[in-house]
C-alpha cells in the first residue's frame, strides 16, 4: 500500500522537483545572463573623449587668439564669450548620461554601491542656443532623464530592473545622444575652421617670405606648421571616433529596447557584446596619444 502510494506521488514530486530547479536556475542565472548588459553600459560610461573635446571647443580662442588681426580678434572673442556660455550646458548632458550608464550597470550586476552624490553633477536643467542646436526637445529629454535618475538612486534601486529602467529612459536617451552627436559634428565644424585660419596664415605667408634673411624664420615656420597640422589631424580622428562611439551606444540602447524580456536571448547577448567590445576599441582609440 505504501508502495503504491509513493508511485502515485513520484510523478507530483518530480514537478515539484521541476519547478524548484527551474525557479533556481532563474534565479542564479539572472545576474549572469545581463552579464553583457552591465559590459555594455561600463563602455559606454567609460567611452570617453566627449569631455576632451567640448573642453576643446570651449578653449578655440586660447588657440587662435596669437594668428589673429585685431579686426579678427574681436570676432573671436564675442565667439568665445558664446562658447564658455553653453559649455557647462553640454557637459551637463554628458554627465547625465554618464551616470544613466553607471546605474544601468549597477542594476544588471552583483555589486551595490552608492551613486548619490553623483546626483549634484546633474545640475539644474539646460537653455535652449539655436546657435549650438539645443532644442526644446532636448531640454524635455534632459529633464526627463534626470527625474528618472533622482528617482531611482533616491529609492537606494529598490523595485527596479534594468528593464525599467531601459524601458522608462530609452526615448530621453535616444534624444540626448542625438543631442551630443549634433554637438560632437559643431566641436568638429569649430575646430575646422580654426584649421583653416591658422594653418592658412603659413599657407599664405610662407610663399612670400623669400629673402635670405627669412630662411631660419621660414624654417621654423614650416616646422611649425607640421606640427600643427599633425594636431590636427590626431584631433580629426578624435571627432570621427567620437561620433561612431555615441552612434554605438545609441544603437546598443535601442536593441535593448526593442528585447526587453528577451536580455538574456543568446542573440540579444551576442550583439551587446559586440557593441561593448567595439566602444572599448574607440575608447581606445581616443585616448592613445
């Protein structure tokens, strides 16, 4: 009898078996399968090089200032006065998403650590500069995304996944990455025409300095000028490695978007892979001298 009772429970057993391993298995699997995401987000926070050319933009005067005539001069120093007025405005954006990116891969890992006094790096909003292409929109992004950040961090992440967390900030972000690719192309515009003023001055002047007398000042004018278009040059591969870099990350972004619930999806995975492996060979790229 009791024999025939334990068969008729083995079956029972088995399921119940079933589902504890089944639940276990998910359990110890979640941290693991977001493995890529949390890569994905620490190359992205860590992609670098923004911060290095928006100071770059802020500081074109400093550059030209020693080529300019007085007439150009006070040109420049109204643009100046333009460009130190938007700077913290663009940082701004850089900063919020360095830390959207910290907090997303706070939340697909293991580790808790504190990311609160990082809320004070978030200012207080931006201004819309036809000038440098802010639009309202990128405002509303911005606002968006920082209420989001404070909300989440504020509440220590309890009740939140990184599902929420893509699903509530992927439209602000999409928009604010735009936002830094547009400002990324206006540093390259700013830092081509300060190419052209100052490598133009040698371009010009050079051919007329024909006297004996100006062979060592020809000289070292030419050498110079090498100097200053190998700059450059390195600067122009910093622009085009930066646009690419925030090209990936929105992209990565979006695909996480588009398979939420789907993160740990082996081809899911494989892409986010791929997009973390190549934002760590750009952050490469912009910081190798």
């Amino acid at each position: 009898m009791l024999h025939i009772a334990c068969t008729r429970l083995l079956p029972l057993w088995s399921l119940l078996c079933a589902l504890l391993l089944g639940g276990c298995g998910t359990t110890t699997g979640g941290p693991v399968s977001l493995q890529e995401v949390r890569e994905f987000a620490d190359a992205s926070a860590r992609l670098g090089g923004y911060a290095e050319l928006a100071r770059r933009y802020r500081d074109t005067y400093v550059r030209e200032q020693p080529y300019l005539s007085p007439a150009a001069d006070k040109l420049a120093r109204e643009n100046d006065a333009k460009r130190k007025a938007v700077y913290e405005d663009f940082m701004g954006i850089q900063k919020t998403m360095v830390l959207y990116m910290q907090t997303l891969s706070l939340l697909a890992g293991d580790t808790r650590y504190d990311l609160s006094s990082r809320i004070d790096d978030l200012g207080n909003g931006l201004k819309a500069n036809a000038e440098s292409g802010l639009q309202q929109r990128h405002i509303v992004a911005y606002t968006g995304l920082t209420r989001l950040l404070t909300r989440v961090i504020a509440s220590g992440y309890q009740n939140r996944s990184v599902e929420t967390m893509v699903r509530d900030g992927d439209a602000d972000v999409q928009v604010l990455l735009d936002a830094m690719i547009q400002l990324t192309r206006l540093y390259y515009k700013t830092n081509e025409n300060e190419k052209k003023t100052i490598l133009g001055i040698f371009d010009v002047e050079i051919p007329f300095a024909t006297r004996s007398s100006d062979r060592m000042l020809v000289t070292l004018a030419k050498i110079h000028y090498m100097n200053k278009a190998s700059e450059y040059k390195l600067i122009d591969r910093r622009y085009e490695l930066a646009l690419q870099g925030l090209t990936k990350v929105a992209l990565g972004h979006q695909k996480m978007r588009e398979n939420l619930g789907k993160l740990s999806n082996d081809e899911v995975r494989r892409l986010l892979t791929n997009y973390g492996r190549d934002l760590r060979t750009i952050r490469d790229g912009l910081t190798a001298e």
